[in-house]
DNA sequence: TAGATTGTTAATCGATTAACAATC
DNA sequence: TAGATTGTTAATCGATTAACAATC
C-alpha cells in the first residue's frame, strides 16, 4: 500500500465525505468487488469524479492508474486515517429522549465512540440504568472525568441550561462538545465544539420543499 | 417596515445562520432591548459583522445606519421569511429510539414542524400512540398522504432500509425527506433531501480533538 | 455636527470543477 | 499498444471579509 505523507490539514467538507466513502467500500468490499473508480464513487453519491479522487489523495492513499482504488486496502486505509480503531470515550449529558434514544444506538461504535457513562441533573434520573450504562449526578462528573480520561461530551439537554452546563463541563476538564442543544456556545480557546443543529437543517428542507432554495 | 424586495435565491449558509439571529432576536426581546447592531448579534456568533449585515441584506430587511436593526420587526421579519407560521405537517418514519425521540420533542413546533403520524413496518409498534401521535403501518401511508397532503418524510429508520423505504414514499408522494438514516439516498430530480449525517459530525469533532482539524 | 452603523462594492479566500499529462 | 484511470495544475465558482460611501 502506497501512503503519500502529506502534512496539509484536510478541509472539513472534504472530512465529511470521507465517512461515506468508507461506507460504499465497506459495501463493495462484501460484493467482493475488488477495485472500484473515483467515477463510480462519485455516481453513488452524485458528486464530481475529480473531487473524489482529491479527497483520497488528501488521505494520503495513491490509487493505480487504469485500474482505480484497491478496494480492501482503501478502506483499512480510511480506517486508520479516520481513527475508527481508536476508542474514543465519551460522557453524554443529558438523560432525555433524545440522550436515550443516543445511548441506545450502537452505530457509531464502530467509528470509536464509547459512551462511557451518562449525566442528569434529574434525581429520578439518578441510578438508573440506560442501555447497560449508570445514570450519574452532575456533581460527579468532573472527578469521573478524571478517572476515566475522557474528553468528549454530547449534549443533549435544553437550550436554556447549554451555557452553564458548557462551562461547568469544560472548567472539569472537556476538550470537545458534541453539541445537541438548540444554543450557540461560547467556550474558551481550544475547546472544540460540532454543532448539530437540527433547526437549521429542518429550516432549509421546508424552504427548499416551498422553492425559495435551489436544489 | 422598510422591505427590499429581493428576489435572489439566498445561499444555504445564509440560511443556517438566519435561525441563529431570530433566536438572539427572542432573547433580546424578552430582555425588552429596542435596536441591536450587526456587530452585537456578530459577537454572540462570534462571526463577522458584514456577514451577519449581507445575510440580513438577503432577507430583504432593511436597518437603520447609526441605530442598528429594530428588534421586534427583525424577529418578525425572519419569522414570515423563514416561514415559522406556515405548519408544515410531516410523517415521521421509524419508531426506534430517534424516532420516538423526535416524536416527544416538540421543540421544533415553533419553526412550523408538526409530526402528523409515524409509521413503522414492526407490528409491535403499529397500534402505540407516541407523544399522543398514533404510529401506523406503513401499507397506510400512501393513503394518509393523500388525505394528509403531506409533502415531508423524517426517516429514522436503518440504513439498510433507507433506498426502498425512500423509494416507496417518494412514488406515494412524498417530495421533502429529512433522513436520519445513515445512508445516502438515490432520489429523482425534484425531490429534496436534507442529509442529518450525525456519523460525519461525530468523525470531524473526533479528528479536531486530535489535532488533525483545523480549529 | 460628529460619530456610529448600515448597505454594498471590491478583494480575498477556499472549495469545486475542468483539463490534461502521467501511467499501468 | 491503446484505452482507461489516476494525480495534479489551472480555471471557475461562490462564500467570506475588508473597505468605505451613504445616512440618521
């Protein structure tokens, strides 16, 4: 396997295509196909051919010109480059519906993520048991922060506590925030925030269904 | 209300952002303050200032120099632009945990989402009313469509059933899908798709607490 | 009036797409 | 070999940011 050392830092939307090529390989790979075409890529998911060469070579991986990309190889190759294989533990915080029905789903296990516990501020909450994980008090999150060396959090509680919770999560030590809430938070330098913003998208798919946006 | 009549299509990150400046707009309000300035609404985003100006441009509002936008008619201004008092009935397809966690927030009621039905094809969830939402086979749903005149279809359901699921409900009529489903979806021309790709979100905040990311 | 802030044009930046030589 | 496909440079496109005249 040719690997092209390449120092640049990757695009974030390049990023973000990467996760869906590693899904068609993985697909391919069960059809036992053995080789596949930036051009056939690029069909499945209505792209430009050129930029799904450009984002593989961004990974670092060379293909073989006249025949493709090996098949196999590429998606090990994205594996590694993703980090799937390093087990990234994470605290959710948050224990409504939507922080259950993420404690449940087990699909980005494969991509490294480990809900390692799950926080509330609700008693009633406290104790139980969600999935095969403890429900734990606010309060002990940051001692388990250190125990368990866990950087990542998911929060999935109301916009109105977002802030307070942001600060009191990253002053325990929370390097980056998976964030559910329906806020815009304001962290320090160096704490990495993913917004996952529902209403926005929910916002543009009615206008783009009202044809005020193109496509 | 001074209103430019604008007839460009606005960009999609125009768009994403317009959520944001209602919602300060909301808190503003309440704290009962008259004019804000792009550079105020710029700093809470921490964005530029001209950008929060062309976006707001975009809309169609117009400010006033040396006072800033009025509060009040902004928020409203957003609200008829953004089309929050148009209901938007949609079928929430995939009683799983997301589904039934999307079911139960209604969150989103205030931008116009109203979750008018969930369907499921498992025959233990057909029948269970969710968050008082009735949850239907989904033999029923191209009927339902028609007497519903539902246009949008939330899926929260495998990936593996995603393209004949999508299939299905784009030939019973269905023309706007907002897809939970981690799966890229083959659609005819017309149909629009807005892509909740939770796994590309998860990936890029995992790889910027590893350094490899830019901010 | 002077100062502050808008609205918009021009400049910059970065991502996407086109073109094409290299190559197995 | 001829043809197909890569890898990459150049061109295009679109979004962000800078600059500044207009204005209340």
């Amino acid at each position: 396997m040719r690997i092209n050392m390449n120092t640049k830092q990757i695009p974030i939307p390049t990023l973000r295509r990467l996760p869906n090529y590693y899904n068609i390989l993985c697909s391919m790979l069960v059809e036992n196909q053995k080789f596949v075409s930036s051009a056939k890529i690029a069909l499945s998911l209505d792209i430009d051919d050129t930029q799904v060469r450009k984002d593989i070579s961004a990974t670092g991986y060379v293909g073989k010109p006249k025949v493709g990309f090996d098949v196999k190889e590429l998606k090990e190759h994205l594996e590694l480059f993703l980090g799937f294989k390093n087990l990234k533990p994470a605290f959710l915080i948050g224990a409504g519906n939507l922080g259950i029905a993420l404690a449940k789903y087990d699909g980005f296990k494969k991509y490294g993520l480990h809900i390692a516990a799950i926080f509330d501020s609700n008693p009633d909450k406290i104790g139980i048991k969600i999935s095969n994980k403890d429900v734990y008090s606010m309060s002990l999150l940051p001692q388990m922060i250190k125990e368990h060396n866990v950087k990542m959090a998911i929060l999935t509680i109301p916009g109105e506590y977002a802030q307070d919770v942001t600060n009191f999560i990253v002053d325990a030590g929370i390097k980056a925030i998976w964030n559910f809430a329906p806020a815009t938070l304001k962290v320090p330098e160096g704490i990495h925030i993913c917004n996952q913003d529902l209403a926005a998208s929910f916002i543009t798919l009615s206008l783009m269904l009202e044809g005020e946006i193109n496509t």
